[in-house]
C-alpha cells in the first residue's frame, strides 16, 4: 500500500466523525468491525479452550471467572457458566450492552447446553469497573483482542492482581495487528511522536509482546509465552522501513508477531 495513501486514511480515521456516518458505511470501514464475541458467543468459548495449556478444572470448571473486553453482550460469559463456571463477570468499560443481542445470545447457549436461562443469567454479571469488584474475588481472568487497546497496562495489571486469587491463572489472547485495512505491520513505520499526534486512533498504543510480559512479570505473575504467530510475507514488504526507534527497542520476533497468547499465573 501506499505510504502516502495509508498516512492519509490514518490521519482521516483519526481526526473524522465516523460515527456521523451511515451505519452500513461504518461497518465496511476496517477497524469498525464488530468484535467476536458480538456476533458468535461460542468463538470466543472455542478459541479460550483452544489455548489454555491447563485442564478444564484448573481454569473454568468450578472456577469463579472474569472476562474483559466482552463488547455489546455477554455471550461469552454464558458459555463460560454453560461449560462449567461458577459464575462469570463480564468487564466492559466502553461498550453499552446491546440487550436485544445479548438476550439472544442467553437464548441460544440456553438451548445448546440445555441450561434454563433464569439460572444461566443468575450466575452471569457485568461491570463497567474494576475498581467494584472484591478482593481476591477470581479463579481465572480471560480477554481476547483486549490488551493491544490498553493504554495504561500497569494500572491494568494492579487492578487484575488485586482481583485474581493466589493460584489463579490468566489467559490473554492479543492482536498486534495494524487494526486498519488489514495491513498488519503499517503502523510500525512510524515514530512515537507521529503516531500519537496524527495516526494512532486513541486506543492502540503498539504494544510489542514483550510489553506485556514485562508488565505481568513487573507485577509478581508468572509469565509465559503460550504462542506467537508471525504473517512473514507482509512482513518482509515493510521491515527495511520499520523506524529505527522501534527496531532499537524491540528484537525482529517481537516486530512481527501478529497474535499472541500469554498465560500468567498468580503465585499461591
């Protein structure tokens, strides 16, 4: 893509009222697309089960969950109890729940997993804070293409400290993707200074993998690496390009991993 073009739609993504526009506008617009959990409460349940390197009774069976970033619904949540949980909280800061969706979502695990809904939705709530949750209060902490948008990673990783129990684990599953026309690694061309000034759309501060095991790790967790996966061919388009502050501060792997999965666990 380029250069030009891409710095050019970058600064119109944000700077311009998109919201002003046409709602089936915005929804072709990249980086405006519903999240999973939105459109299928069972992907997200498939993809935490896919990646947790421990039993089901260590994580979800039993367990008392929290998910963060959940969006309009808290399907995933439903499936979380559905399959075994205790009970589930969903965290979502940002996005009013859609109860039309999320009511259908309820119905839907409801029937898949034979659970009647009063009960379901009985073990199932929602936050718009951390700060009111208890102490110690988690089993497990779950986000899917959450932390790439966190901007203060060390206010996140206290707050999740504080609310995990001794023993507790934490899956987070990371997209370090561009998030924009589907070109992966654009958003490394830039120097701090001109990606918060004109191109960073308020909520993708370019955190590296290796930035978010240093947080967790910084906090007390025991961090670790479950996966990280590479797109090589759009990588090498743009890696002799990569600004040079970003390539003295992060090594070639960390530069274009594209997803990332990292388990933590709280010490007993």
């Amino acid at each position: 893509m380029n250069t030009c073009l891409y710095f050019s739609a970058r600064v119109a993504r944000r700077f311009l009222p998109l919201a002003s526009l046409p709602k089936p506008w915005r929804e072709k617009l990249p980086g405006l697309r519903p999240n999973l959990g939105e459109l299928r409460q069972d992907g997200i349940w498939h993809i935490y089960r896919k990646n947790v390197p421990v039993p089901p009774d260590q994580w979800v069976e039993g367990r008392s969950v929290l998910e963060i970033g959940t969006g309009r619904t808290n399907g995933s949540c439903y499936m979380l109890v559905a399959h075994g949980a205790r009970h589930a909280v969903s965290f979502e800061p940002f996005r009013p729940l859609d109860s039309g969706r999320d009511a259908k979502q309820l119905a839907d695990v409801s029937t898949a997993c034979k659970w009647d809904e009063t009960a379901l939705s009985a073990r199932v709530s929602r936050v718009t804070t951390i700060g009111v949750l208890p102490d110690e209060a988690f089993d497990t902490v779950l986000s899917l293409a959450v932390l790439e948008h966190v901007t203060d990673m060390t206010l996140l990783a206290n707050d999740l400290w504080r609310v995990l129990k001794p023993g507790g684990v934490m899956l987070h599953i990371v997209d370090y993707r561009d998030h924009f026309f589907r070109y992966p690694y654009h958003h490394l061309l830039w120097s701090d200074k001109t990606w918060e000034r004109w191109l960073d759309p308020g909520d993708l501060p370019r955190w590296r993998i290796s930035d978010h095991v240093s947080f967790f790790t910084k906090r007390g967790f025991s961090t670790r690496i479950l996966k990280s996966s590479v797109i090589e061919s759009e990588f090498v388009k743009i890696e002799s390009r990569i600004h040079p502050s970003l390539k003295s501060r992060y090594d070639k792997h960390d530069l274009k991993t594209a997803y990332g999965s990292i388990w933590a666990e709280k010490p007993a």
